[in-house]
C-alpha cells in the first residue's frame, strides 16, 4: 500500500523547493549583472594602449624604441617577418654611408622587440663595418660587444637602454668629426626605417582608428624636414641620395603635415608605407 505524504512532510518539501528556486534566480541575476559590468571594464582596457598610442605626440625627443612598443600594443606585430636584407659594402660616399647606418640603427631596435639575439649580432657587425667606414669603428666596438653579451643573455630591457644610448653615440662621434651633416641624417635614417617598420604594421591592420601612426605624427614629419633643410642647399640638390630623401620627406610633409586635420585613408596609408620602403631600397640596399 502506498503511504501518502503528511500534510506536514508536503508543506516542508514545498518551501525547500521554493527556496532552490529563489536562490537560483538571485545568481543568476548576479552574474548576469558582474557580466555586464565586467564588459565595458575589459573594453576600457583593451582601450588603453591604442589611446596611449595615438594620442602621444611623437617627436624625436621620444625614442624609435617608446615608439615601436606603443604600436606593437596595438597591432598583430609579428616583428620577425620585418628584417631587411644585409646592406651592401659601405659606399664611399660618406652621406650615404650615415643615412645606411642610420637604418641599421633602426634595425637594432627591431631585434629589441623580436627579442632575436642572432640577427641582433649580425646587425651589430654591419654596424661595426660602417662605422670603420666614417672614422670611429674602433671608438664604439667595445660598446657593441656588450651588447650583443646581453643579448646573448637576454637582458633585453637593459639592451633596449643601451640602444637609446648607443644612437646617442654614434651621432656624438659625427658631431666630434666636424660631420654635423653626416649625424643628422645618420637620425633620420634611425626614424625612417622606424616608420617603414611602423607603416607596415598599420598597413596590415584592420583598425582605421591608428592609420595616423604611419608616420608618428605631422609634428614628427615637420621636425625631420626641417633638420633635412639644414643640409648645404648644393648638397640636397646634386646628391642622388639627397635627393632621394628630398622627395620623401616632401612626400610626407603634403600628404600629412600640410594638413594634419584630415583623417588618413587606408590609400595615405599604404601609399605611405609604399614610398617608405622604396626610398629605403634607394638609399640604403644599393
């Protein structure tokens, strides 16, 4: 014979089942409410580097080193697939030969960020030869050596530091040299190749919000054309390397500096990165 329930046994397993029921509802209002509050926080988030990125200033009183992190925080930067072939023999022509160490510079700071010590020491010996080439070789390959021990090491912090510090060396030893000219356009070299590796990553990108990154910002563009301007007239308009570089920073300055409100189109963008690297092959693979 089947036994019934008690009123009394009926009463209390209701409440318990009531009970399961609110308890439920109330979690599931919880997460649903963390969940919605969390969405907008990890947006903000994901937010912050493009902001930083694109609302900086970048002049060359900040370093290709501050720059390729803040875009490489933004980006897909697969830094490995942007090395540029070994340059040729130092050229006798001392301008060229310091606007191709510049580049080479610019290489250091791409192995930093590849954290890639094998091609880290084989820039470092181009670096090495060109600078026998200009006069002070034997002056900054103590300096060198270090670094590639620490990058052997992988102290790459302290490398990155010791890159900024070497960029500042090497002009110093043109500027020591009565070569002015040669350590100016041996810094435009470094950021040159720092916006060629730059424009390639915003190229790739599929966010139009950080197309202005290409170039830094028209202030930057402004300043290296000006610096550009203090090469002796004669020189910047019979030197095919000079030349070269005239037409890029013209280039750079009408289709960003001129008028920097514009926003850029994914076209400013590529053609950018195209002229970039063609003046790159010019003046420092041939």
């Amino acid at each position: 014979m089947t036994r019934l329930p008690t009123p009394g046994t009926a009463t209390t397993l209701n409440l318990f089942l009531g009970l399961l029921t609110v308890c439920s509802c109330m979690a599931s209002i919880a997460t649903g409410q963390v969940g919605s509050a969390a969405a907008p926080a990890t947006a903000a988030k994901e937010a912050e580097p493009r902001a930083a990125a694109t609302t900086v200033e970048w002049t060359t009183q900040r370093t290709p080193a501050d720059f390729l992190e803040a875009v490489g925080q933004v980006t897909k930067a697969r830094w490995r697939q942007l090395y540029r072939p070994p340059p040729p023999t130092p050229s006798p022509a001392r301008l060229r030969t310091a606007v191709t160490l510049g580049y080479l510079m610019g290489e250091s700071y791409l192995c930093v960020q590849a954290e890639d010590t094998q091609h880290f020491r084989n820039n470092n010996q181009e670096i090495i030869t060109y600078c026998r080439t200009l006069g002070f070789g034997e002056k900054i390959s103590p300096m060198l050596l270090g670094q590639a021990r620490q990058a052997e090491d992988g102290m790459w912090q302290e490398l990155e530091a010791g890159v900024i510090e070497g960029q500042k060396l090497l002009g110093q030893h043109l500027t020591d040299q009565r070569d002015e000219d040669l350590a100016m356009l041996f810094n435009l070299g470094v950021w040159l190749r720092t916006l060629e590796i730059v424009s390639s990553l915003v190229t790739e990108s599929e966010d139009s919000d950080i197309g202005g990154l290409c170039v830094g910002s028209p202030k930057l563009i402004v300043e290296l054309r000006d610096n550009f301007a203090t090469l002796p007239e004669l020189t910047r308009e019979n030197d095919e390397t000079a030349k070269e570089l005239s037409m890029l920073l013209e280039f750079l300055w009408r289709t960003w500096a001129r008028q920097p409100e514009v926003k850029p189109s994914p076209e400013m963008v590529r053609m950018t990165h195209e002229r970039l690297s063609q003046t790159a092959r010019k003046v420092s693979l041939k």
